[in-house]
C-alpha cells in the first residue's frame, strides 16, 4: 500500500510540475496562467492532450513537436520529473507524522511542497531570465514566515509561540547579502537572492539555514570552476551565474536529510 501512496504523490507531482512550467513561461510576459491551451513554441499549434502528458509525452515524441518536428526544450520534463520527485521525498519525510497526527501530515506536505514548487520556479527563472521575480519571492517569504509559527513535529498543539532569535535570523542571514549588493552596485550579487535568503532562514531553522547557505557556496563554487574548465561556451569570472538554483538546492538537502552546520561540518572530519 505505502508503494502505491508514493507512486501516486510522485504522479501528482509530475502533473504540478507541468503547471509549474506553465508559470516558469508565462510569468511576466503578459499571458494568463491559468487561462489559455498550451501551444507549441516554434508553430504555435494548440497541443492537444495526448501531448501534455507529463515526461511521458516528450518520450514518445523523441522529443520533438508532432506538427513542426522543432525540438521540445528539455526543461518540460526535468521540472515535471523534478517535482515528482520532490513530492516523494516530501511525503517520505514526513510519513512517521502520519502516525501522530493525521492533519499535521497533511499540513506539513501541503506547505512543503508549496514552498518547494515554489522555489523550484524562481530557480529554473533566475536560469532562464537571470532574475528573481519578486512577486514570487515576496510570497515565498510571507509564507516562510506565517510558517514559522506552525508547529512542525506533529506532537502538541498546531499554533506556536516561535523564539525572536528565529525571527530574527532572517533579517541577520539576509543583511550582509543586501549590503554586498548595495556595495558592489549588483554586480557580485543580485538583492532578489538576499530576499531569497530571508525566506530560507525563516522556513528552516537558524543553524539549518547556516548549513544551507554554506552548503549553496560549496556547491556553486564546484559549478563555477566545472563551468570554467569544462563548458564550450566562454565563462569567465565576470560571467553572470544564476545563484537561486543553489540555494534552492541546499536547502532541499538540507530540509530532506535534516542537516544544521554542525552535523553539515562533521561530515568532513575523518
């Protein structure tokens, strides 16, 4: 039974995440999100349903539209696959809650995976556009935020008095990022990332959120050199590099395998 529970999250998942591709392309370009049939990019033909199956359809059409035979942007089914995943490893995380408290479970997946989509289409649109929008950030941390006075472990009662030093956190973790985009002129980093990082600090706890922002530079610094050495097209220090995704990234390790900067620190001692 518990196999079949994943197979379905990770199914519904798929099928948000190709909602989520639909705002990743129509955020900001004037076009409704929730109105209007999906078309073709190159053609612009009207995709009839047996094409928006998520990952499955790309397969099938080799990755190629039916009608003009242009290639279909592998972002489709990495988003559609990549939030599937997410959904599972979200309620796998949360399962033993289900033994506690059935409404604290399904609270805690429905946040997550709210917040996660989210993040997940201010990643693959700083990518694209090199830009955080901040409509999306600005609910990301109004969410994080309300969020902080849920009670998260299942035992006890649903609203908590959260401690100032976690609110405060935000602001702390976010300042110096602000300051270097001030100071720099945004050319070191850009204020939609500090914004990002106020979020982060309220969604996850102060030592976890000191674990995400060190894991996101390890991470990003191995990217960059990988992208310097490795990458056909000319990257440079002054080439511009998305820094969302790694945040992004740190913080779902983090938040899946429960890390603060202590235990993140104690995984390099031999």
């Amino acid at each position: 039974m518990n196999t079949l529970v994943f197979i379905f999250v990770f199914l519904l998942g798929m099928i948000i995440g190709s909602f989520l591709n639909v705002v990743i392309y129509r955020f900001n370009t004037g076009k409704s999100i929730s109105k209007g049939r999906s078309v073709c990019m190159t053609c612009n033909k009207q995709l009839r349903w047996y094409e928006l199956i998520p990952v499955f359809s790309f397969l099938i059409q080799s990755g190629r539209c039916r009608r003009c035979a242009s290639n279909i942007s592998h972002q489709y089914p990495l988003v559609e696959f990549i939030t599937g995943l997410m959904f599972t490893l979200i309620v796998f995380h949360f399962y033993p809650v289900l033994f506690i408290s059935q409404n604290s479970f399904i609270l805690l997946v429905i946040f997550w995976s709210f917040i996660f989509s989210l993040l997940l289409v201010i990643s693959v649109y700083d990518i694209r556009h090199k830009i955080i929008p901040d409509k999306l950030v600005y609910v990301f941390i109004v969410v994080s935020f309300i969020f902080l006075f849920i009670n998260q472990t299942g035992v006890g009662p649903l609203i908590i008095q959260t401690s100032l030093s976690h609110i405060v956190a935000g602001p702390l973790f976010a300042l110096p990022f602000a300051l270097l985009w001030l100071l720099s002129k945004g050319r070191l980093m850009g204020l939609g990332d500090s914004k990002l990082i106020l979020g982060i600090a309220w969604a996850l706890s102060p030592l976890e959120s000191f674990a995400a922002l060190t894991l996101s530079f390890w991470i990003g610094s191995i990217v960059s050199l990988a992208l310097i050495f490795f990458s056909r097209k000319k990257v440079g220090m002054k080439t511009e590099i998305p820094f969302a995704p790694f945040l992004v990234l740190s913080t779902f390790i983090v938040f899946f395998y429960s890390l603060d900067i202590f235990s993140l620190i104690s995984l390099f001692h031999l």
